[in-house]
C-alpha cells in the first residue's frame, strides 16, 4: 500500500518530522499547511504514524554539545558562515518543534485555530531555513559543512507530556531569545557589508515576532482555563523544564509586543533569581 503523507495533519506533520530529506521536509510542512489552511485536511486519521523520539536528519552535520561548537568574528567570512550555520540548525530545529506540538497534541481539548497558528509557524521557519541555506550557498558552504550543537532537541523531549510546559520552553524562551539577539546579529552584517545576510535576519525577525505571539496566546489561553496565573505558571514551569538561568539583555519592546511581558522572565535571570 502506497503511503500518502498527506492523510491528515498530525500524519503530515509526522512525515515531515521523519523526512531525512531537509527540502522534503520542509515542501511537505508547507504543503501541509497550504492544504491545513484551506480545510482541505483533517486533523487525525488512524493511519498517521508514530511520532519519533529525534526527527529525520542527514548525515551531516556532526551534532555535538553545544559548547564544542566554534565562535568566530562576524568581521570574517569564515565567521559569517559559522554564524549562517548555526542560524540554519536553529531554523531546522525550529521546523520540526512547530510540527511537533501540531502532531503530539492533535488529541488535547484545544480550538483549531490552534493548528492554524502552528502550521503558519511552521510554515514560514521552513522558509527561514531555506533562505539561510541559500545565502550559505552565495557564500560558497552549504548546511551540514560543520558540526552543530544538539541541545535544541532536548527542549521538545523534556516537555513531550506537557502542553503548557512546551509552551513556555519553546516559544516563550527558545524563540523569544531570538527577539534579543537578531537585532544586533542585523547590525553586525551591515557593518560587514552582508546587506543580504542582514536582510535575511530582518526577515526571520520579523516572523519570530509573531511566532512567541502565537505562544504567548495560546499559553495564556491554557492557564485562563485552568484558572493559573500566567507569570507564576511561567516561572514553575521554566525551573522544572528549561536548565539554567535566562540570560539578558532582553528585547522588552519586542517581548511585551508578542504579549510576554517583563513580570515573566525578569526574575529567572541568571542575575536576579528568586
């Protein structure tokens, strides 16, 4: 029997999650979400597959802990290109995280609009990755040339039972932390004269906005209907799920734009913890 991967949505975004063929995965997100979006899939199916433990990945690169992973000046090209792949892991990681929370909680008590959120997020973090491996490619790399760290993942295992906690990890830390530093990220290729690079960034920026928005809705949405506060739930929820401090500066502006207002991180720093 010849399996179509586009059966429902928590079956597509499976397939995609499994795909070791990063422009399958990431054509078979978008179509899932083109086809989500027009209501012209269902939500579940008895055929959808299993979720994996880690999603489908090439060879290359070399995953290693983060700190083996090299830091170098944005003022060289080899630095540049560090940074583009570090930034094109990240967006990869971030794919299979929007999948992830669509085909793990398609069963949880929640709104469609739900899914549709989480399928524009996806969407477009397949298009990040994208472009950030076309601009490797300008520059002569492409992604998988060097080695990438792989702490990402484990945001998505340690929460694989919670809802609420992927919420706080993912978008409210892990994508909001995007919010403080692309900014600079920005200026430094400016400086460099990468105005491509930079423009890249801007668009990444962007879209994350929206994305720790989606988060921030829905999180709020949860502890509404569980009668929690939003901030308290917050903090709980990052000192049993996320380890370490979180770091500043923070984008306030841009944060409380998405709805993740200071009273929610400010107290975890690594400066300031209660």
């Amino acid at each position: 029997m010849t399996v179509n991967p586009l059966n429902s949505l928590r079956g597509a975004a499976t397939y995609a999650i499994l795909s070791t063929d990063l422009d399958e995965k990431t054509e078979l997100a978008q179509e899932a979400a083109r086809r989500w979006h027009a209501r012209r899939l269902s939500l579940r199916s008895p055929l959808d597959p299993d979720l994996p433990e880690r999603p489908g990945r090439p060879a290359k690169p070399e995953l290693v802990p983060p700190k083996a992973t090299e830091k170098r000046s944005l003022h060289t090209l080899p630095g540049r290109i560090a940074m583009l792949h570090a930034l094109a892991h990240i967006e990869l990681n971030a794919v299979d995280l929007a999948l992830d929370i669509v085909a793990r909680f398609a069963t949880e008590p929640v709104p469609h609009s739900f899914f549709d959120g989480w399928m524009q997020v996806a969407f477009e973090e397949s298009k990040h990755f994208r472009m950030v491996r076309e601009r490797l490619k300008a520059l002569g790399a492409d992604y998988g040339d060097m080695p990438a760290h792989d702490g990402l993942w484990q945001a998505a295992h340690s929460t694989r039972n919670d809802l609420t906690a992927r919420l706080a990890v993912v978008p409210l830390i892990l994508e909001a932390r995007g919010l403080d530093v692309t900014p600079s990220l920005q200026e430094k290729m400016r400086e460099t004269g990468d105005i491509e690079s930079a423009d890249v960034l801007k668009v990444i920026y962007d879209d994350e906005k929206g994305h720790v928005a989606i988060g921030a809705k829905w999180f709020r949405f949860l502890c509404a209907r569980e009668r929690r506060d939003p901030a308290a739930t917050f903090k709980a929820l990052v000192r049993a799920n996320f380890r370490g401090a979180l770091k500043a500066p923070f984008n306030d502006v841009a944060r409380a734009e998405a709805g993740l207002t200071p009273s929610f991180y400010r107290s975890l720093t690594s400066k300031n913890s209660d």
